[in-house]
C-alpha cells in the first residue's frame, strides 16, 4: 500500500467552507470511488489542511483519480474545491 501526503494551503477565511465541503462532498466521493481517507487535520494557524489518502499500489493512484474525477459527483461541484485551495503539495509515501 501507498498514501499521499496532501497539504492544501487553504484561502484565508475560507478553512471552515472547505472543512464542511471536504466532509459532506470530497471524503464520502473518495471512499465511494476506493480511495480511502486515513486522516485529516487543520493546523492551528488554520491556514493549512492536510490528509492521507491510500491506494493499493502506485499504479493504482492514476487510475482511482481517473475514476473520481470523472464521477458525477465530483464534476457536480465543479471549481468549488479549488476556489478554497492556494496552493498544493502531495508526496507519496510508503510505510518505514
């Protein structure tokens, strides 16, 4: 198994929309897709998001994105989750 290591630098003001989009829309989507979601956490400047996701094998993350993306309910929200994102960093990790 491999996880991403996702760190959104969320707009200011906007952690508390993003947190309710993030747990009523992207989180249940994800898991409904494969994608499980181990974590999530805001910092205490809340100015950063950052979550775990796994997929079964590196080869499976192109695949599994493909599918969510492309679901329904994700191009339902359109550039709702984007509107709340400054910046993005994702490192793809493997258990030590």
């Amino acid at each position: 198994m491999v996880s991403q290591l996702r760190i959104y630098t969320i707009n200011g003001g906007m952690m508390d929309s993003w947190v309710k989009l993030f747990n009523e829309h992207l989180k249940p989507n994800h898991e409904k897709h494969g994608i499980p979601i181990e974590a999530a956490w805001v910092n205490l400047d809340r100015t950063e998001f950052v979550w775990v996701r796994s997929f079964d094998s590196v080869d499976q993350i192109k695949i599994k994105e493909a599918e969510y993306y492309s679901s329904p309910e994700r191009l339902a929200l359109g550039d709702q989750p984007s509107q709340h994102i400054a910046k993005t960093e994702v490192r793809v990790v493997e258990q030590a």
